[in-house]
C-alpha cells in the first residue's frame, strides 16, 4: 500500500463513514539540476477503523493510484466462509425460536376506555388491561393523530 500511495486523501474524502486516517508530512528535496526545491508529501500513518467500516469498496474504486486493494483476509457478513460458516444468518441465535414468539405477545390495551379495539384483538388474542402505566382507570385519554376532540372547536387560520 504505501510503494503505490501519494498521499493525495480521495480515498479518505470519499469514504462514507470517515473510517480512514491518513497522516502526512511534507518533505522537500532539492532535485539535482532543478532550480526549485521539491515538495513532496510522505505517508506517516494510514488506518482503517473497521468497526465503522461498510465495506462499500468506495475507497479502493477512487484511488488513482492503485494503493488500496481488496484482500482475502477478511470474510464478506453476507457470504461467509467457503465452508459454508460465518454466514449473517448463523448470527441469529435460535432464529427459529424467537420467530414464533411474534404469536405469543398480546396486543396492548386500549388507550381510551370509549376507543375501538385494536385490529389485533379481534383475532382472539387477549390483552393485559394495566399492563401499561396509565392505562388504568381513571386514566388521562390522549389523543389519536388527526382526531380533534369534540368539546374544541375547530381553530381556523385566522382570528
């Protein structure tokens, strides 16, 4: 990486989670037969924060300079290994077990005491009234989206 790197930062500008570091400094050198010095920048540290990387491959697409590569170091969360392990799926522990549990939750009490039952009540599911703090009796009723209540008159743009 560093033979082919100049320092230029495009990889660091494009990258999409700002995971690369890049240190530098300048140097300059007197060419021989030149009558201006020359600066050049030289590479102190490059780094890689892969817990923030995405693994886009934006970086390696934008270097003009062939310094950055992809390498069989590391395996892809989507492929896993060639012997078939590490795959996203493998992850999940007891998948199939937490996938039925999405049956066993009961629908949350209504807020309102004069309010219509949820859709998923009426699957035959039943609810825990109290469940929820100020779900009660004697609770406050909040207001649904798009419903004013009956006692305010309805408010105009204007006075």
């Amino acid at each position: 990486m560093e033979a082919n790197c100049t320092v230029c930062m495009i990889c660091a500008r494009e990258c999409p989670d700002w995971c690369i570091h890049i240190d530098s400094h300048t140097e300059v050198e007197q060419q021989p037969g030149s009558a201006r010095p020359r600066a050049r920048n030289v590479l102190d540290r490059f780094a890689i924060d892969y817990g923030q990387c995405l693994y886009c491959g934006i970086c390696v697409e934008a270097c003009p300079f062939d310094a950055l590569h992809w390498a069989p170091d590391f395996s892809y969360p989507g492929t896993g290994t060639p012997d078939g392990s590490g795959a996203v799926a493998e992850l999940v522990h007891e998948r199939d077990v937490l996938a039925t549990w999405v049956d066993r939750v009961p629908p949350p009490p209504p807020l309102d005491p004069a309010a219509e039952p949820a859709p998923e009540a009426a699957t035959g599911r039943p609810g825990r009234p109290g469940a929820r703090p100020g779900a009660g009796p004697g609770a406050r009723p909040v207001a649904r989206p798009g419903v004013r209540p009956a006692q305010e008159p309805p408010q105009g743009r204007g006075r």
